[in-house]
C-alpha cells in the first residue's frame, strides 16, 4: 500500500495535466461508480463513489475522482474550470450543477439510457408505445452508425436531415400517451425520464462531436468494477485518491491503445527529473505524446479488436434495417 501511495504520489503531477487535457474537451463525458472503503472506529465498509470524466475524441484521455459521499462538491470541484458540453445519466448531482453553472455547463442526456427505461418496461406493459420506442431509438442509432465515419460537420447536418424528424414523431406519441398511463407505470417512468430532459435528449443534433450516448465514460469505469470484485475495498479515504491516480494514468493509456506496463516504467523513471515548470517534459510524457515517440508499444491487437468489434456492431445493424426494410 505505501508504495501504491507513493507511486501515485509521484504521478500527480501528470494527473493534473490529463485533468486539464480533458476540461480542454468540447465535450465530457461523465459518470460514477460505488467502491467501498474502510472507516476507521465502526469496522465496517463504507460507500464511496469513483468518477470518471472523459476528454471527447480531441483530447483522449480520462480523470478519476474519488469521493467519499455522491454529493455534488466533487463534480462541481472537477468541473470548475470547464464550460461546454457536460454528457450524463441525468443524476440530479449533475443536472444541478448544470442550472448553477448556467451558460458554462450545456446538459447532454444519453440515449443507452433513454432507451433502457423502454426496454425495462416491455415485460410489465403489452402498450404498442414500448416497441415503438425501440424502433425509433433503434433508428436513431442506425443513423449514428451511417455518420460514424463523417467530419462533424456532416454528421450534423445527417441528424438534422434524418434525426430530427424520427425525434419529432416520438415526441408527438410521447405527449400523446403520456396521460393516459398510471404514475407509477414503468412505461410512464421511461417516458418521463426522456420527457423531463428532452431537450438535453435532442441536443446532440445540434453539434456534430457530441456522440449519442454516454457509452465511452460507462466502458472506462467497467475496470473499476470488476477490479473492486478483487480488492474489495479501499483502506482509507487516501487509498482512494491513490486508485484514482493510478486509475488515470492507466486508463488514458489504455484509451491511446498504449501498452501501460513499458508506459509506466518508462515514466516512473523519468518523472522524477522533471522540473516543476518544465512544461515540455510533462506533455512528453502523456499517453499519446509518448506513444508518438515509441510507436513500437502501440497495442495493435487491442485495435484489431476494436475495430471487429465495430464491424460486427455495422453488421447487425445493416442487417436490422434490411429486415425493417423488407
């Protein structure tokens, strides 16, 4: 644990300049997630919660954060410096802090959760509403995937042309259900959750490097999650500032398809030389920075999969609207 602590301890500096990298990000995406940590006097695991902020395509790297509470005094601390799109679940944390920080903060809802509410309520309702909304957030990502390879520019002006419109007409249908079902219906509640944001469901529309979803953040916390089920817990509220450390650097180098055990061993070794204002050689040694100049630990295999993994997604979706086309 110490020398975790002190491995951290000399990576700071390089965490806070990701941190800075990705409030330069048009866009964030951002997201939490539970650990537990001791509390010393009560022997018992506490709650904590580990944020993450990604950078958008631009500025690829990710921040942690590690709370011990889920109130709104760490995204706001994080995200003092930023203005431009922040990309949520639509948490209360975060949409406060978007109405607090009004005209620097433009909220941006996600779709993947838009579309769960729906698919969460197919088993409890037989309304026609429930598929419909299916089909249509199922177009929606169709039409994503046909802008995928487009500038920004013309992605925008795809989903303006095609978007919008499957966007209007679920609305409409929205407005027009809507009264009609108990409070308490799951179909209610799905809709209300996209209702009660819609705005912030449709602004991806208007600006061609918001992606569709919160996505990214939610597969850069799939880590923490799974390491949790290893280490169980924090020790102290110091350990989860240590894993937060650690879990930038390794995770924004994952991002750049950096292989993070040369990664690390090279900048551990040379860290330390840096002078405190010397600028060019902390850049240097950012993920991307370094990879540039040791192309020879460029993941290949992690982007081989990657792009499978892409062809696979336009493939199932080609063959989705072929069937509807039929």
């Amino acid at each position: 644990c110490g020398l975790l602590s002190r491995t951290a301890q000399a990576l700071r500096p390089l965490e806070r300049l990701i941190h800075q990298r990705v409030l330069a990000s048009i866009v964030i995406n951002a997201d939490e997630t539970e650990v537990k940590m001791l509390k010393p006097g009560n022997g018992k695991a506490i709650t904590g919660y580990l944020s993450g902020y990604a950078g958008d395509a631009d500025h690829r790297y990710v921040f942690y954060d590690f709370r011990p509470n889920r109130s709104r005094d760490g995204p706001r601390e994080v995200l003092a410096e930023y203005g431009g799109y922040l990309q949520t679940d639509g948490y209360i944390v975060y949409t406060s802090l978007v109405r607090e920080a009004v005209g620097r903060l433009v909220d941006v809802a996600c779709w993947a959760h838009g579309r769960r509410g729906f698919e969460e309520a197919i088993p409890t309702t037989s309304h026609p509403l429930v598929h419909e909304a299916m089909i249509w957030t199922q177009q929606l990502y169709d039409i994503e995937d046909r802008a995928k390879e487009m500038s920004p520019e013309d992605r925008r002006a795809l989903r303006q042309a095609q978007a919008l419109p499957v966007l209007a007409r679920m609305k409409a249908r929205f407005d027009e259900v809507r009264p009609t079902l108990r409070p308490t219906a799951r179909l209610a509640e799905a809709i209300d959750y996209v209702l009660n944001r819609w705005d912030a469901f449709v602004r991806y529309t208007s600006e061609g490097r918001i992606p569709i979803d919160n996505n990214v953040i939610e597969r850069l916390l799939r880590p923490v999650a799974i390491g949790r089920k290893n280490y169980l817990f924090f020790g102290s509220e110091h350990g989860g500032q240590t894993a937060a450390t650690l879990y930038t650097l390794v995770q924004s180098a994952r991002r750049n398809c950096v292989d993070v055990w040369p990664y690390l061993t090279d900048v551990l070794h040379r860290i330390a030389a840096v002078a405190p204002g010397d600028a060019a050689a902390l850049e240097a040694l950012l993920p991307d920075r370094w990879l540039a100049a040791h192309p020879e630990h460029r993941l290949e295999q992690r982007e081989e999969e990657s792009r499978e993994a892409q062809v696979r997604r336009h493939r199932k979706r080609a063959a989705r609207r072929m069937a509807a086309a039929q």
